[in-house]
C-alpha cells in the first residue's frame, strides 16, 4: 500500500544501520548566515524542528535549558507530528514493533513543556507518511487532539495546498506536503496533502502572504546528502517563489542550499526518536534551524538571517536527553563535530 520504490525499501535497513555519507556533496552553504548587515529593526522568529514521535520515547524527554531558552525565543515553532496522536492504538502489534507510530496527547503536550515550546506558538505539520498508522479513526483523533492542545496543523487535504498563518506583523503561507505514504492512495490523499508540485498550485496560494514557506515530507532516509531528485524540487519550489524550505523523512541532519534568495534546510534529523530505541549514533544528532524574517516595510518577508543549531539526543533509561553539541564530552563530542564536519564541510563545528 506505501509508494516506496524496490530500491529504497531493499536499502532502508543498511542505511538505518549505517546512515550514509554518500552522495553529491556539491554546492551547500554554511549552517549559519547573517544576509541582512544592518540587520532590520523589526523582525519575526521561526524555529523548525524534525520529526516527533513517541517511538522510542514513552517518557517525555529532558531538555537543556539553552534548547528550551532557543525554542522559547521563537515567534513560531514549525515541526512534523511525525506519529499519531491516540490513546488506545488500533494498530497493537506493529505499534509494539515500532512499524507503526502512535503517542499518547499527554506525553506530546509533556514533552512540549520539557523542551519549552508553548502550544499557542507551535504548527505541527501532518503531511507525513505515518499519520494514518493508527486508521482513518487514528488521524482524525490527532486533528481533535491538536485542536484540543491548541495546536495549529498545517499539512491536510482539507486545508488546500498552502495554509496562510498571521504570525505578528507577517503573514506567511506554509505549503506542507509528503511525497510518501504508507496507506493507500485514495484514503490517503484523501486527508493528507500530497501537493508536491508547486505547478499544480492556484496562482493565488500566494496572494497576501509575505513569505511563501514549504515543510516537505521528502528525500530517502539516513541519507545525510540529498538525491538529485529531491534537490530538483527544492530549484522547482524555489522558482515558484517559495523563499524557504525546511525539510523532514530522511532522520539524520541535510545541509543547507541557496538557491537565489531561497533558503532550503534539506533535512533538520529527529526531534524525538522517530526510530527504534536503539538508533545508530549518526541518527540522534538533530538540529533546529532558526530564521529572522524582516518585517520592516522595505525588506518586509526577507530572510535576515539563519542558523542550524545542532544536538544530540543521548538515551537516558526510557527516554532522551536533548544536548547541545557544544556541551558534549570525549568520544562521542568528537565523532559528532566530525560527522557535521563532513556533512557541512566547514572545519568549524
């Protein structure tokens, strides 16, 4: 039932084992940025985490407290409600063997409390390829249980491909899609967007919006370097005036790309252990990416500037700890700055 090509599912599992540095490495740019010298004197703050689920986690996580004090800086947190929200799966096998996600609403609204994030700031896109693990009846239990949280959701069928939140003085439309599925087309397509193709759009998704933003359900897993496919897209977004892109699926930390004026973060890891508890290092390293969008009236919806922050989530007997990189210590430091090192080719972090 899933539109997962031979050659993916056959290289899932090597991949999860040994996240792969393979690729075209060619043409990124620096995990962080100032593109606005002065920078302007209004602004407004967006912070995009990964993917969030409950898999490897059935207690909330711990956060440090410079992570909470950075979300909590934000304007907006945009993130992937990456498994179901229910309190009784109806998947019950696959749910035990981690194939199928699912959490509890009071472990989401812990874990968001953990990390410093408030709801009335938060998205939570559903374009995502598990969404409907738990059945029709699972998904529209998230929609109840987001509305219910106060959570806003972007990324469903019935929302249109492009869903236009006021956040401050900006208004920006945020096109959430996943070109992944693990249920069928029609109930799939159905509830979740699916509206990859910025061609496809009406030419009036952007009509008052300051920012065009996309949050992508693409690329294949535990790949740090994007397919050629994936960055094609990104150039195709971007040339339909999408000016930034913050990406989800592929589990590990993706680089940057400009493209014109366009920002695009290919991939920004986990949030929270969206895979088995015993994940591979490679794949426990997120980031959060933070971007200002000037609100000043002649640079109004430009990008004033970007920065990935990078950490680790560290398994602590049932549940994670979310560190920065910087205040890692001995191995496990030193093999982290060498993965980025790799990815982000900058000899600095």
């Amino acid at each position: 039932m899933s539109n997962y090509p031979l050659s993916y599912k056959l290289s899932w599992l090597p991949c999860f084992l040994k996240p792969s540095l393979g690729g075209d490495s060619s043409g990124f740019a620096a995990p962080a940025a100032v593109l606005m010298d002065p920078p302007p004197a209004r602004a407004v703050r967006l912070a995009f985490v990964g993917d969030i689920s409950a898999v490897a986690n059935r207690i909330p996580p711990e956060c440090d407290s410079a992570i909470a004090a950075l979300l909590a800086s934000a304007d907006l947190v945009v993130g992937n409600c990456e498994s179901p929200i229910v309190e009784r799966p109806s998947a019950v096998l696959g749910t035990r063997l981690g194939t199928h996600h699912a959490m509890r609403e009071r472990f989401l609204a812990d874990a968001l409390a953990a990390a410093g994030i408030a709801r009335d700031k938060l998205v939570l896109s559903l374009a995502n390829n598990h969404v409907l693990d738990q059945g029709v009846a699972g998904f529209d239990e998230t929609v109840s249980a987001l509305a219910r949280l106060g959570i806003r959701s972007i990324g469903t069928a019935a929302g249109g491909p492009v869903q236009h939140l006021v956040i401050g003085p900006l208004t920006i439309g945020f096109a959430a899609f996943t070109l992944w599925r693990n249920a069928g087309e029609a109930v799939f397509g159905e509830r979740v967007s699916m509206s990859g193709d910025p061609a496809q759009w009406s030419s009036e998704v952007g009509a008052g919006v300051d920012l065009l933003c996309a949050v992508p359900h693409w690329d294949w897993e535990f790949r740090h370097f994007p397919r050629p496919v994936t960055r094609a897209l990104a150039r195709q977004l971007a040339g339909h005036g999408v000016r930034l892109i913050a990406g989800h699926h592929a589990h590990v930390v993706q680089p940057v790309e400009r493209i014109g004026d366009s920002l695009v973060a290919y991939g920004l890891g986990d949030f929270l252990g969206t895979a088995l508890a015993r994940q591979p290092w490679p794949g426990r390293i997120g980031s959060v990416l933070v971007v200002d969008i000037s609100a000043d009236a002649a640079t109004r919806g430009t990008i004033a500037a970007y920065r990935m922050h990078f950490f680790m989530r560290l398994a602590a007997g049932g549940h994670e700890r979310l560190v920065p990189v910087e205040a890692l210590q001995g191995v496990v430091k030193r093999r982290v700055a060498a993965r980025l090192d790799a990815i982000f080719q900058t000899g600095q972090i």
